[in-house]
C-alpha cells in the first residue's frame, strides 16, 4: 500500500529550506520572518483541495521559497574553458549539459560533471551572401519549445545557424535577411523564430522539412550537407538604432524589440507589425532584457538600471543598481526575483514583492561576486589596462541561466573592456 505525505510532512520541508538558508554570517539563525500567511494559504489548499485555491498550491508556495532562498545557499564551482574570448550566450541543453557561444564566434557544449567540452562546427554561408565586415561572435543561443532545434549564429555574424539536438546535425543556414550582425534570436514556437540585428530590421524566419536521420557524434570531423533558407518577412524596426534584444510573452502574442537608442517596441506576431514603442528613461547601453512568463512584464537592463515594462501602463519604473556605472549586462525573472549580472562581476537578486534586494542572514545585501576566470595578459593589456584597474579586472556577467529546478544557475562572461580577451565559466549550485 502506498503511503500518502502528510501536509506536516511538506511543511516541514519548505520551512527547513528557510531555517537552513537564513543562517547569518556569523553562522546564528536569526529571528525569522513572519511566513504564517503563507503556511496558512497551504493548510487551506490541503484541506480545501486546488479547485478552490488553485493560483496558491503548494507546488507554487515551494517554488517561489526555492527562488527567494537559493540565492543565499549558492556555491560557486568555476571551470577552465581555454583561451576563448567572452562567453556572451548559453542554454541549459539537459541536466548536465550546456551549451554556449563566444566573441571569438565558438559554439561548444560542456559536461558540467566532468568538465569536458566539444566544440560545435560553425556553419558556412552560401557564395551569394556577403561575410560580415567584423565578425562580433555568437551573441545568441536560443532552443525551440520542443527542444528540437536550436539556433544560432553561423560563420558569418550576419546570417543565422540552425542544428538538429540533440546531435548538433546541421539543419540549415538563415541568409538574406540582415546587413549587420545578428545580436538576438527569439523562437515563437517549434518552426518560426525571430531575428535582430545591428542593422535594426527583424528577420521573421520558418524552419521546416526537417527530418529524422542517423545521429552523428559531436566530435564527427566531416560536417553533413544543410540548405539554405531565406527569411519569410523582413522588416524595419522603425525608430530603433541596432535592435539589440528581443523577448516573447507567449499569452500576449506579442514580441518586444529593445534597441540601443533606448527604445522599447512591442511587435502584434499576427500580422508582423509595430503597435508601440515608448523612450527608456536612460539612453546608454540598453543591452539586455527578459520577460516575465507568469505576468505582462519586462526587465530591461542599461548603464546603471534595470527597468520594468508593464505594456498595459504608460508608467515605467526603475530598479536603481548597486553599483551604478559598471553597466547590466544580463537579467531574467524566476518567480517574483530579478536575477541581475553587472560588468564588476557582481550577481544581485531583486524581490518585486518586498521592492528590495535580497539579504543574507545578517542583513547584508545578498551580492554573489565571480571568481577571476581567464585572461589573456599581452601588450595590450600591460599598455592599456592594468593599472587602470589595479591588477584585479572583474568579469561581466553576460549570460546566466537557471536550471528548470532553480536551484542551479551556469554563469558566464569575460572582462568588460572590448580590447580585452578572457573568460569566465561557472555553476553556482
């Protein structure tokens, strides 16, 4: 006979993940916070059943403590990547494996068990599309839904690269669409996906015909044949100067373009048109933005701000940073918490519900900082940088991604400075 778990039994497991990660600097348990509320709300759904308290069920009182309290217990374990240059997107392939692309224009996998890493070939453009003039590196790794498909960019920055998972066969090459470097990829469900580039138009893409055959290992010398596609609609993001994000609200059906002349655009996927687009408060270097799945919202990171979009308000508010100056360089939403990665290396976690940063047991703010990572000691950094910054160059935090528990996060980057080269590669778990 199979034995039922009892509500104590669950309860007890959620408040010991909160006794456990409130354990101050000192190593004391401080006084706890008041969580009755929640634990009554989760009595209620026991005893009441989730047809009448569906929007508070346990699963969702545990997940939300898990994204509130991981933050404090994480651990860092860095690896040795080689001597790439800046890690700026990654993808979580499986429990184990993630995938990630470069500055130097690298895709690789790594076995965050063993370290190990395959280097994935980069796809080459046809004779009719023209290479990029300054290759910028792979800014965008993006899986479909279905976790078939996964896009990228290819040899030439200007075009798109699509591999079959999870064989990494080649599947096809995107040309035609773009002038300028592809910064972002945003699929829309398992065949079309979206693309933007520094030339400031979107490429709307379709990625079919794509057929079961013999898997091929990763490490294969000999590259199998693919086609070439071209987009099914390119169109200009008006008033945007190099579109440099994009991010989909799958209820809403709308994909929200960021550029880097501080505006913000909704795009209606239905007919492929602008219906919006308002100033961002601060006009340097809005890089990076994410999308809440459970409410209409965005985070958008600049210089010194991480700002939340409401589409249905004309409002936009503002998360001042802790450390003006140094730039948000990644951001993405887990529950109610705004995971934030600076350029001095610094990963903060914003609570929406208590408007504050998270704190540490003692009451710090709760702030993880990167280990040293790799870099490349040449003339230009002996010249130019070190002592500019001292002999310590901190590392951006260009991509950082959750597992699909919360409680692991892959963190990558490289030093901020463009002239210099260097990499960070890390789980915190």
């Amino acid at each position: 006979m199979t034995s039922v778990p009892r509500a104590g039994d669950e309860l007890k497991h959620i408040v010991s993940y909160y006794e456990y990660a409130t354990v101050g600097c000192s190593g004391s348990i401080p006084r706890p916070v008041n969580i009755s509320q929640e634990i009554f709300r989760y009595t209620q759904t026991r005893q009441l059943g989730q047809s009448r308290f569906s929007h508070i069920g346990a699963q969702n009182i545990v997940d939300d403590y898990v994204a509130q309290l991981m933050p404090l217990l994480f651990k860092e374990r860095e690896y040795q990547v080689g001597n790439i240059n800046k890690i700026f997107s990654a993808q979580w392939l499986n429990s184990k494996q993630v995938v990630y692309g470069t500055k130097c224009n690298k895709l690789e996998v790594m076995d965050l068990n063993s370290g190990n890493i395959d280097h994935i070939p980069s796809l080459k453009s046809s004779n009719k599309s023209q290479p990029a003039g300054c290759p910028c590196g792979i800014h965008s790794v993006a899986i479909n839904p279905s976790r078939t498909l996964l896009a990228t960019g290819a040899e030439n920055t200007n075009d798109l690269a699509v591999y079959k998972l999870p064989t990494f066969d080649p599947v096809c090459v995107g040309e035609r669409a773009h002038g300028d470097w592809i910064f972002d990829i945003c699929w829309l469900d398992d065949e079309f996906l979206v693309t933007g580039s520094r030339d400031s138009y979107l490429g709307l893409w379709r990625i079919d015909g794509v057929e079961d055959t013999e898997v091929s290992p990763l490490s294969s010398l000999q590259v199998p044949e693919y086609s070439f596609q071209a987009p099914l609609i390119v169109k200009e993001c008006n008033d945007a100067k190099k579109v440099r994000a994009l991010a989909y609200h799958e209820d809403r059906k709308e994909l929200a373009v960021l550029s880097l002349n501080a505006m913000f655009h909704l795009w209606d996927l239905e007919t492929f048109k602008s219906i919006s687009h308002r100033k961002l408060p601060n006009s340097k270097e809005n890089v990076c933005m994410c999308v809440a799945k459970e409410k209409p919202l965005y985070a958008i990171g600049s210089q010194s701000h991480v700002y939340l979009v409401d589409p249905r308000s004309k409002k936009t508010l503002s998360i001042i940073s802790k450390f003006r100056g140094a730039g948000i360089r990644s951001v993405s939403f887990r529950k109610d918490i705004i995971t934030i990665g600076t350029g001095t290396g610094h990963i903060l976690f914003y609570d929406l519900r208590a408007e504050k940063y998270l704190e540490s047991g003692c009451g710090h703010m709760c702030s993880l900082v990167l280990g040293k990572g790799w870099l490349l000691r040449d003339e230009n950094y002996y010249g130019f940088f070190m002592h500019q910054f001292n002999h310590d160059i901190p590392n951006a935090i260009y991509t950082h991604q959750y597992d699909d528990t919360g409680t692991r996060m892959f963190v990558a980057g490289g030093p901020l400075p463009a002239g210099l080269w260097g990499n960070y590669a890390g789980l915190w778990s």
